[in-house]
C-alpha cells in the first residue's frame, strides 16, 4: 500500500541543520524551515554560496551560522539536538566542473559521509540532495527514478555525476547498514532569485543577455531540451520528500520541457528583448534532452508545480535587475 506524505503543521522545537545553507537552493530550505518555526543551523564554506545569503537568514532569530568545510570537520555539536538534515553543499553549476573538480568530489564523499555520520549519531532524519545528472545523458526519456543512467565517468561532468552517485551509494549503505533514516532526491533544472548571475547556467545566461540587449548564447543547435523548475516549487517537492516514508529517490521538478532554442525566444518574448541569438560549440557531454517523470512524488504526497515559467522568469529578472541598482 502506497504510504502518503504527512506534513507537520509546525517544526517548533525541531532543529534543522542545512549543509550548504549560502547557496540559492538551500537559502530557500532554510527560510522555508525556519518560517515553520525551527531553529535551523546553517553550514557553508562561501565557495560558491553567497554572503548576502546568509544576511538574509541571519534576520530570523532561530537562525545560526558557522562557516566550516564540511569536507574536513564538522563544528562541536555534542550539546546540540538535531533532528533532520539537509544535505546540500555541493556546487552544481557546469563552470563549477571546471574550476573546483576536486571540492565536489570531495563534498559528496566526505562531506557526506560527515553528515551521515551526525544523522547516526543523533538519530536524525537525513536527505541527499542528489541531481538528475545521476542520469548522465539518458537513454529513456523522460526520466523515471528507476532508469540507472548512462554516465561518462571519465568527462568533464564526472566529477558531478559520480561523485552524486556515490553519495546516493553512501546515504542508502547507511540506511542499509545503520538504520539511518534516509531520504534522496534528484533535482532537475531550478532557477529564481537569489541564483547567482554569473554561474554560467542558462537561465541566469539567457536573461542578463536579454536585459542587455546582448547577444543569447545558444550551446549546439539549441535542440537540446530541459525542463525548468522554480525555486519554490522544488522547496515544496524537497519537504515533500523529506516528509515521506520512503528511503529510495524521488525526482523533484517541473516535467514542462523547453528546447533551449524555444528557452531563448521564449526569456526574449517575456523580457521584450531585442537581443539576437549567437549560436556556439556544445559543450562535451551535454545531455540531449532531460525531464523527469515526476509520477513517484505525485502518487504519495499532493505536490504540483505553481508558478508559471512567465511568472518565474520575471521574478529572477527583477532580482537581477535589483543587483544592479
Ligand atoms: N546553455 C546554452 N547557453 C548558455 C548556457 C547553457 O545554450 O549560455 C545550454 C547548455 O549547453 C545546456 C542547457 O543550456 O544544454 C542547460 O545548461 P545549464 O548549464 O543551465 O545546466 P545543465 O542542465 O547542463 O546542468
């Protein structure tokens, strides 16, 4: 019998400990917590999270904050209760890939195994933040949690897609082994506010390029698709999950699918750009096409996307435009 979702009305009294807490995703896990009503203990390294980030969070008196490597150590929580973690540290972005290979690596392997660690220790409830990159370049379309992937393990995507696989290895050894109370997700495409502008995804890309009427660069022929989730909307799925019963992955998304040529015309058409469009190299190992099936969450729990992709990119490029006053 399929187990439904229950979400607590409160988490007053619960405390929360977010990995990864100055990045885009992650600030929105811990606001939305926090605005439940727990403490929520934030961890970040600023490699690619963002200070202002952590001003923001820092408003809410439930709200603490130390910067470590989580990779090295763990800060003192002997005195601390902890009652669910997020693991969420890792960076995501394609030009991260390039630049801090070994830091990714290293989060999701040691970093996770650190917080696996805690969650054994304290008898936390403890979710993976894993990614659709699990599913390489896939060969079924769109993806359904069963499918295992087709990864290059040796691209320049490796360090991202393998090492994510072996924290989803990980995190289901230590349910296996340790009872620990485990949940995964694989996240497909998020964009919103708060993304940084200069991560070299396509979203944040496609509408700085628009506002400034500079050239839309197109990666290949622009026929590859995605499919794009706000950053709210895949809060929801991640809560979702965290408060379901089951220890296997869960796809969080938007199944909607763009071309990323359709992607350009459409951020052009919604921002009323005059930008043209510049097509360049594709780079090694992009994905085809990429959607996932998101059927698994939606049969235990009442999850649906919200927000429209017109709302949502007007909503980022109103931050980005804020960044610039
Ligand atoms: N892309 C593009 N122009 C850009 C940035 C990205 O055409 O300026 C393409 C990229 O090649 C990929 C898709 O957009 O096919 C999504 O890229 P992104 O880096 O946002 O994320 P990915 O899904 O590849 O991790």
């Amino acid at each position: 019998m399929v187990q439904r979702v229950e979400l607590p009305e409160s988490l007053d009294g619960n405390t929360i400990l977010v990995a990864g807490a100055a990045g885009f995703v992650p600030s929105y896990v811990s606001e939305f917590y926090l605005k439940l009503g727990a403490r929520v203990i934030g961890l970040d390294n600023f490699i690619t999270g963002s200070r202002s980030n952590i001003e923001l969070l820092s408003k809410y008196d439930k709200f603490e904050f130390h910067e470590c490597n989580i990779y090295e150590s763990l800060p003192d929580f002997s005195k601390t209760k902890i009652d669910y973690i997020f693991s969420l540290a890792s960076p995501a972005s394609p030009i991260d890939f390039k630049e801090i290979p070994l830091e990714i690596m290293r989060v999701n392997s040691e970093g996770t195994r650190f917080l696996l660690e805690l969650a054994k220790e304290k008898k936390a409830r403890f979710l993976e933040a894993s990614t659709s990159e699990v599913y390489g370049d896939p060969e079924i379309h769109p993806q359904r949690e069963e499918y295992v992937g087709c990864v290059n393990p040796i691209g320049p995507r490796s360090c991202y897609d393998e090492s994510k696989r072996f924290a989803e290895a990980l995190t289901m050894s230590y349910h296996r082994r340790y009872g620990v109370d485990t949940r995964i997700i694989r996240i497909f495409n998020t964009y919103g506010p708060r993304m940084r502008p200069d991560d070299g995804r396509v979203i944040p890309n496609f509408i700085n390029q628009a506002m400034a009427g500079d050239d839309i660069t197109v990666y290949g022929d622009g026929s590859q698709t995605r499919s794009f989730c706000f950053v709210t909307d895949l809060v929801n799925a991640i809560h979702n999950v965290m408060f379901s019963k089951d220890h296997t992955p869960f796809n969080c998304g938007n199944p909607d699918e763009y071309t990323i040529l359709d992607t350009a015309e459409t951020i052009k058409k919604f921002l009323t750009s005059e930008s043209k469009l510049a097509f360049k190299g594709l780079p090694e190992d992009d994905p085809k096409r990429r959607r996932p099936n998101i059927d698994k969450l939606q049969s235990v729990s009442d999850y649906e996307p919200l927000v429209s992709f017109e709302d949502g990119i007007k909503q980022t490029a109103e931050y980005f435009q804020s960044l610039s006053k």
